[in-house]
C-alpha cells in the first residue's frame, strides 16, 4: 500500500512539474514573438530592415507625424520632443513583430514596456490629462517600398508625400494629407483631408472623412469603384462619370464608376467634397 502511495505521489509531482514546465514554456514562446524596448530620452532615434507587405506603425498622442519615402530597405523613425522639459511622463516604447514593428509615444510615470499595442496605447488612461501635459514629440518617418504604413496621432498633423505604400493615416486635430503610388485611406475631426492615389485596386471598402474640414480625393482615369460620398454644409464636385444608383444631389451622391466592385466611402459635414482624375 505504501508502494502505491509513493507511486502516485511521485506521479502527480511529475505530472504537476511537466504542466508547470508546459505553461512557462508557452509564455516564453508567445514572448519570444516580440521584443520590445523603452526610450526615454528626448530624441528618439530607431532604424530596421523592413520587407514588402510587412507593416511600420507610428502612434502619436501630442504632436505631429510626417512621413516619406526610405532610399532602401531600411525604415526610420526619429522623434523631436518639443515643449516643457519638466513634463518627464513622455517615452517612446518600440514593439517588434516578425511582421512588422509599432512604435508608440506613452505619457505614464511608470516607464515599465508593456502599454504599446498594435492599433494603440492601453493603461495611460489614468495618466493622461487633458492640458496636463506640455511635452509633445514630432515624428519623421521614412517608409520603404512596399511596407505598409499605419499613422495615427491625435493632436497634430498627419503628412505622408510620396510614398509607395499603402496606407492608414488618422488623427483628430489636424489636416491629414496623402500621396502614394498605392491607396489610403484618411480619418481626422477637425482639419481637412487630401488624398492622392496611384492604384485603386484595394479590397472591401476605403474611407476618406472628416467632420469639419474639405476632403479631396485624386484617383487614376481608369478607377473603377462604386462610391457613397455625403456632405452637410458644403457641396460635391467630380471629375468621374458616375452611373446613380440611390442617392443624388448636391450634398449626397451614391453611384459606380466604371464597373464597380471595390467601395469608396467619401464623408465630411462642414465642407465641400471633390473626387478627381489624376
């Protein structure tokens, strides 16, 4: 009886060892998926390879974010802090994904990594405050050919000139202005949006719009596209024959351009909307 009791003991003991060693091994792998590292200097300096497809993300919360074309494969990112030096809850976290990096501008005392996430910022909430922080970083980015770009920032401008990527450009004060070889799509509340587009051959549905602020879309002769553009205080002008199906007037418009397939979403509410060939 001792035998088998000593047997099981020694069993469960070994069964708990390899569920424990099972579980840290499986955290150690998802983390080994990502390697993040803290600045927090005032200027901020990154440089990486980066490949076609893969993604370089830059989310901003107090200042600008202007993008342009790298010479090669390697993408860049610098940050020129600006404003108070006593305001010290400013870094720059960087996340590194095997598809990709996201680089992110965190106001929190604590400068522990951990709060940078694909698509925003978690657990600053409690830190930021609305004026309570003067500190603000502007960042120049350089994107090769072929990587996906997805700016965001909140106050301040987006500009991305002449680039050969797709990309995803948003913040809520500031005009957000776009040039690429590829398609975008541009979000702000208050400022304008002027995109210029040298494929319109994206997938699902592209959204240009603001609410206070004119929006300008410039897409090649031969696009084909259904469009829903929307206006309020303001009018719609453009250079597209478009065949009506639904809506039309002077502020709403919903028809296709050519034979159609791929959407395009245009909306604004004080300011006009213009659609053009380029």
């Amino acid at each position: 009886m001792n035998k088998i009791k000593s047997f099981l003991q020694g069993w469960i003991s070994g069964a708990v060892c390899v569920a424990v060693i099972s579980l840290f091994s499986g955290v150690t792998a998802r983390a080994q998926d990502e390697k993040r590292t803290v600045f927090a200097e005032g200027d901020f300096h990154w440089q990486g390879n980066l490949k076609a497809g893969q993604t370089l993300e830059v989310i901003n919360r107090n200042g600008e974010i202007g993008a342009s074309k790298a010479s090669g494969d390697a993408g860049r990112v610098e940050g020129m802090r600006k404003g108070s030096d006593d305001d010290r809850e400013l870094f720059i976290e960087v996340v590194e994904y095997a598809d990709g990096v996201t680089i992110c501008a965190v106001y929190a005392k604590d400068k522990t990594p951990g709060r940078c996430h694909r698509g925003g910022i978690s657990s600053e909430s409690n830190n930021w405050r609305w004026g309570g922080h003067h500190a603000k970083i502007n960042f120049d980015v350089q994107v090769p050919r072929g990587v996906r770009l997805h700016a965001m920032t909140t106050n301040g401008a987006v500009h991305c000139v002449k680039l050969d990527s797709v990309v995803q450009a948003e913040t809520t004060n500031g005009d957000v202005e776009v040039s690429t070889s590829e398609w975008a799509s541009a979000r702000t509340t208050n400022g304008g949006v002027r995109v210029n587009m040298g494929n319109a051959k994206w997938s699902g549905e592209l959204e240009e719009a603001t609410t206070n602020g004119s929006v300008d879309v410039t897409l090649p002769a031969s696009a084909e596209f259904k469009v829903d553009a929307a206006t309020t205080n303001g009018g719609i002008r453009t250079d597209f024959p478009i065949s009506v199906q639904g809506r039309f007037s002077s502020k709403e418009l919903s028809g296709t351009v050519g034979g159609g397939g791929r959407e395009l979403k245009v909306a604004t509410t004080n300011g006009g909307i213009e659609l053009k060939k380029s």
